[in-house]
C-alpha cells in the first residue's frame, strides 16, 4: 500500500489534495491522498511516501502542475523512495533533469539497486527491508553547512538554486541509502516551464556510490550469478591463536558501541568530519570497544604502537580504510581473519566496500547478523547490506590484541 505525507509548518497548516493512481492489469484503483503545499518555505517537512505527486499506470510519477523548489525535492526523494519499496523502475522526469549527467547516474544506481533488493529478497539469500519509513526532511542554511561542499559544486548558474537540508528518521531503524538520515543534503535545481527540476543530489557519500560513470544494469541471470559468489557458504579461515595475556574480542560490545556513538559522535574522539570521512575512524573506535577500551580513548587502554588515537586524531592505520586493513592482516599484535562471504558475517565484523576499480574507501560494521544491519559514519546511520549495490566487498573479523 503507498505511504503518505503531511507538511508541517509553523504557525499553520494548508492542505491541498493530490491522488495516487495504479493500475495492474484491467483494475484501476483511484485514491485521495492529503497534499500539502507550504504558502512560505517550511523548516520542517515530514513525509513516509507519496506526497507531492502520483503514478500513473505506466510506472511514470506526475503532479498537478508546477513545483516549488521544495516541493520538487520532496517529490525526487519520494520518488525514489516508492520505486526503492516497490522495486520497480520509476520514471522521475517529471522532477528530475533527464539531461544532467548527475542525475543519470544517480537514477541508474537506483536500479541496480532495485534490481539487487529484488533478487536477494525472491532467492531469500539475505533480509530485504520492504516496510516504509517515517522521514522529516529539516531545511537549513548554506551557512549551516558544516563542509567545504560548496567550494566543489561552485555557485549555481543563471535560473538554478540549491537547497540544504538533513533527513531524519526514527532511531534504530536502517533507512534507503539515498535517503543518508542524519546527514547534510545539498540538490541543485533548474527552473523548468514554471517549475523546478532536480539537476544534482550531494550528501556524504554519493560520489562514492555514483559519482563517476555508474555500469548498466546487468541481466538478471548475470546479476543472479553474482549474488551467488557474493553470499556462497565457504569455509572459513582458522582464528589464529591468541598469545598469553592478548585481549579477545567481543562484537558485540563492539555493536553497542556503534549503537551509543554512530551519531552524534563520541566526543572523546577526534571528529573528521564528511568531507574526508569519518567511516574508519569509527569503525576503529567500535573495535577498540570490542577489546575492552571502554568509550575514552584516555590512557590508550586497548590500542597499539600502530593503531591509536585520540582527541586530536589518530594513525593512518586507525583512520584510513586501507591502511587500517594491511595493518590488521599483518600485525604481530593485532589477531584478524578473513570472512569470506556476506553468508559468514557475524556481529562486529568489519565490512569494506569499494566502487569501481579503485581502493576500498569505505568501512562499516555489524551490529545484528540476522538482518545484516550495518553501523557507518559518512553518513551517521544504519544501513543494510542487501542495499550496498556496485560495490566490491571485504570483510574481517577482529579475534584478538596483544
């Protein structure tokens, strides 16, 4: 069943009607749905589905007309949202640019995606969230912005606007990647034919997922083939052994630290922010925790020579994907082994991911086997692993420090 909106708005409330139409085979079925159109900029604006438009028998999403700059966003992360819980393509050029090269890419990632989440969930090779979620989009300022994102995108041209905002989500739950709850929005939009079209979507993590050329959509048997590799029940490495005295690792004390300190960051620690990432310097803090670290990296309780940190930082090997990899596979005192397949994860597991062919630049960690729900910052949320889509992945389990 389609989701719903409603707009919030300080001081007021206006409502408007707007109608959602599927049609399956010969049965039509037409239903109201509350639309809400701001007169002035809303700060809060909290939506689950549908709400700025609807779909048409051909999978094709419409408005009634013309949309504010506010309400196109809306409509884009909507749009996304109905196709990623349906899994089926979605035509968004209504609110969309069909000619910007960002939001192709972005678009065409949407369905690998839906493709991925599609098999996984009719092979039953791992959990497939499928329920809707609450989500308030909170308009901010430019001058909120709490990286150099802009210096990047440049100002916007002549008839283009951009506009900041940050999701949030109901705690503990995994929310679409697209959706990156808890972190700092940037969309571009264009003024088209009286309204305004989306033509770039930043947040902390998408020139990692489709920033650069993203591949065609494979066939489903070839895409079925490689879920298959990808979840292959192999044996696993040996743990090797722990010397006298080495600390033995607990995941999840590591998952209940991920838990406490995904978002906001634990403040004993050095923050380094989205613009670099955050993502390794607290997976390391999660396994540090798991070692018995405890949350105070005061006394470097639980650390090592080449892994360490602290408020003013850490090592390359404490805050670096790769680095803190070759660390872990090769130091004397630092007890890894490889997991060989996603069907092996367990909780407090590393996971590394990389797209395209350059090197993993991206950690996260465990917190519940049963589900693959994964801890991350970069964005500071929940994800599943079923929606880690054009991705290579790695993955280890810590055993021991000495």
């Amino acid at each position: 069943m389609a989701p719903y909106a409603h707009i919030d708005k300080a001081g007021g409330e206006q409502m408007g009607k707007g109608r959602l139409t599927v049609i399956a085979a010969a049965l039509a079925v037409a239903c109201a749905i509350a639309r809400g159109i701001p007169a002035d900029p809303a700060r809060e604006q909290t939506a689950v589905g549908l709400r700025q438009g609807y779909l048409t028998g051909a999978r094709v999403y419409q408005t009634d007309g013309p949309l504010d700059p506010q309400a196109a966003v809306q409509a884009y992360l909507e749009g996304q949202y109905e196709s990623y819980l349906t899994m089926e393509p979605l035509d968004l050029s209504a609110v969309a640019d069909a000619e910007s090269r960002a939001v192709k890419n972005e678009l065409l990632w949407l369905r690998l995606l839906i493709q991925r989440r599609r098999l996984l969930m009719n092979s039953h090779l791992c959990y497939v969230p499928v329920r809707a979620l609450p989500y308030t989009i909170v308009w901010i300022d430019e001058s909120e912005l709490k990286d150099p994102r802009m210096e990047a995108l440049g100002t916007p041209g002549e008839g283009e606007m951009d506009l900041h905002f940050i999701i949030t989500g109901e705690a503990g739950q995994a929310y679409p990647p697209m959706l990156a709850v808890n972190a700092q929005h940037t969309v571009r939009l264009r003024r088209d034919s009286g309204g305004w079209k989306v033509t770039l979507h930043e947040y902390p993590g998408a020139s990692r997922r489709f920033g650069e050329a993203v591949p065609a959509v494979p066939s489903n048997r070839t895409a079925m083939e490689r879920l298959r590799m990808e979840f292959a029940r192999l044996a696993a490495d040996t743990a090797p052994g722990a010397p006298a005295g080495a600390a033995l690792y607990d995941g999840k004390a590591a998952a209940a630290y991920a838990a406490r300190w995904m978002q906001p960051p634990n403040p004993a620690y050095y923050d380094i922010g989205d613009w670099i990432g955050n993502c390794a310097n607290f997976t390391s803090q999660c396994i540090r925790a798991g070692f018995g670290g405890g949350d105070s990296p005061q006394g470097g309780a639980a650390m090592t020579d080449e892994w360490f940190a602290g408020a003013g930082g850490g090592s390359p090997a404490w805050e670096n994907v790769g680095k803190f990899w070759d660390y872990a596979m090769r130091a004397g005192d630092f007890g890894a082994m490889i997991v060989p397949t996603a069907a092996s994860l367990r909780v407090g597991d590393l996971v590394q991911v990389r797209s395209g062919s350059g090197g993993f630049n991206h950690n996260l960690l465990v917190v519940d086997a049963r589900t693959l729900r994964l801890a991350q910052n970069s964005p500071d949320c929940l994800v599943y692993y079923a929606d880690l889509v054009n991705t290579s992945m790695r993955a280890l389990r810590p055993c021991w420090l000495a």
